[in-house]
C-alpha cells in the first residue's frame, strides 16, 4: 500500500515545509494561492506497530474497572420482615 504526501518548494527549489496534506485538491488550491511549486511523494507502507501509548488518564482507567463487571447480573439481594421490625 502507498501514501502520498503533498508536499511544496518555491521556484528556487527550495523546500516549503510549514504544511503538507494528503488531500490533492487542498494541496493543489495552497500551491496556487502561495505559487508554489506541488510535489508529490510518495512512500510504500510496509509496517507500522505502537511502541508507546499515552491517551489513557485516570478517569479512563476508573471507566476500565467498572468494565470489569460488564455483562456480569449483579448479586440478588433479597429483604425480607421476620415480623417483629428487624428486617
């Protein structure tokens, strides 16, 4: 699989690196408007794995324990009056 990065330079080569997109038509309209050479590069995915993850926070790691007990019937609890108040 392939993705393709667009990508500007100015009309001395010189790379413009403050804004790139995979969108060609918004590529296309940023070259014009700031007239810029568009450039295409392309690059062949092969892999790709997390190494690290730092998205969890405290209130989703309290959401995970209450997950523990989804699909799990709650304990029946069941009161019952032995007829002199105690129940």
């Amino acid at each position: 699989m392939s993705v393709e990065i667009y990508t500007f330079e100015d009309a001395d080569g010189n790379s413009f690196t403050d804004w790139e997109t995979q969108d060609m038509g918004e590529a296309r309209a940023f070259a014009q408007e700031h007239q810029l050479r568009l450039i295409a590069n392309t690059y062949e995915w092969s892999d790709s794995e997390m190494i690290e993850d730092y998205t969890e926070t405290e209130d989703d790691e309290d959401e995970d324990e209450d997950d523990a007990y989804d699909g799990i019937d709650p304990p029946l609890i069941v009161e019952t009056d032995d007829g002199q108040g105690n129940s």
